[in-house]
C-alpha cells in the first residue's frame, strides 16, 4: 500500500477543490436515491463498543445496495471533555481505531451482486472554541464482489458544531471524502456530505443529510443522496 496510504491524509478536501471543475462539470446522467440506515451501539467498556449497522447506498456498484454490518472500536486516547454530553460517546476521545466486516447484496435488471468487505479504520478529532469537532478518518477497505478481491482506501475530513437551543440539540455537519481504489489506480470517486444529527432522546439520534458524489470510473458518475437514519447508542453505566 505504497503512496495513497501516507498516515492520516488530511487534504482530502483540497484535492477535491483541485478537481472541482471536473466535479461539477457536465454529467452523462445523475441519479437521486434514497439512503435510510440504522446504527446500534453497545458500549462494552469505557475503551471498547460494539457497532451494528444496516442502510441502503450506490457506492460504486451499478445498482444501489442494502448492507449490513458489524465490529467494533477502540479508544486508545484520553476523553474530549467538551464532548462528554455527546450521544455518540466515541466523539469523546482523540482518537478510536475499529475493525468491521460488511455484507451487502445489490440487484441491478434481474442480476445479483454480491459483495463482503473487511475494513480497518482510524480517526483522529481535534475540539476548539467549545462546541466545534474536527476529525480525520482513514479507512482501508478488502472488497470480495463476486469473489474478485478490491482494495480501497479513503480519507476523509468533517467539521462539526454542536448547537442547543433551548431544550434541543442540534449538530450540523459538513464532510469530504476521497476515494482511491488499487483496481483503477487512481482517485476515482469523490463525496460531498452537508446535514444535521438531532439528539431525539438521551440515547438516540437522528442523522439528515445531503450527499453529492462523483465516481469517475461508475457507469453513472453522479449521484444525489438524500438520506436519514437512526443512531441509538447504549452506554455503559459509571
């Protein structure tokens, strides 16, 4: 993994503001989908969660997919204070790395593609003036899709703010993400995410949101997302 796979990669975004005319520029077709998901975490100790997942998305597939997935992470860095109120308790430390194993099956004209993926990831998060949240992830995907083996690796960058008017709380998000896969060679897809994680109850979330990507290697290279999931988080009792 010589090249793509420098530690922490943080300019993912300015790479794509390099590619920005390519980008947005003219499409051969743009396809809108629906993205709703489900996420359920189980904090084991105050260093280990389990995580369980399942959502719909296109990914880089002909066809939308439905997936399913499981692992767990591992803080290894001290508490973020700031964020000690957060649902999602994995915001409250530096750094967490995980291991996950995804299943997900898509249908495109009656044919099935089946694809397994084993990846590891690594994020890094940076707290300022109170209520902003940088953070950094790294992931490095091993894709099984119809038994042909795929790596992938993506970096991707998202600031956050958390805001509480009166009994709410509500946290806006941008994120940017790159994409680069050994099969091409290159950086070939590239996503923009904006949208807002609302706390409904004190363990429970709710993530909407607007992505945009771009695929340079996908039979349709653009695609508009809108998407919605549910986030409930168990945590461990002091």
């Amino acid at each position: 993994m010589s090249g793509p796979c420098r530690p922490f990669i943080l300019m993912p975004a300015l790479l794509a503001a390099a590619l920005a005319p390519q980008v947005f520029g003219q499409a051969p077709s743009t396809v809108t989908e629906l993205a709703p998901g489900f996420t359920v975490g189980l904090e084991v100790t105050r260093r280990i969660r389990l995580d369980l997942y399942t959502g719909r998305e296109r990914d880089d597939l002909d066809a939308a997919k439905w997936k399913i997935g499981a692992g767990a992470s591992f803080r290894v860095r001290p508490l973020l204070k700031r964020l000690a109120d957060d649902t999602d308790s994995d915001k409250w430390h530096r750094l967490v790395v995980g291991g996950f194993y995804e299943y997900s099956r898509s249908t495109e004209s009656g044919v099935h593609t089946i694809e397994h993926k084993a990846y590891v990831e690594a994020t890094l998060r940076w707290d300022f003036d109170s209520s902003y949240l940088l953070a950094n992830r790294v992931r490095t995907e091993y894709r099984w899709i119809e038994g042909e083996y795929r790596f992938r690796f993506r970096d991707g960058v998202m600031l956050e703010r958390t805001l509480r008017p009166g009994r709410f709380k509500i946290t806006p998000y941008v994120l940017g993400e790159a994409y680069w896969d050994q099969h091409f060679g290159n950086w070939n897809k590239f996503r923009f995410i904006g949208g807002s994680r609302v706390r409904l109850f004190s363990r429970t979330c709710l993530d909407l949101f607007y992505e945009r990507s771009h695929c340079t290697t996908c039979s349709h290279p653009k695609t508009n997302s809108l998407g919605a999931s549910v986030m409930i988080f168990f945590k461990r009792k002091k």
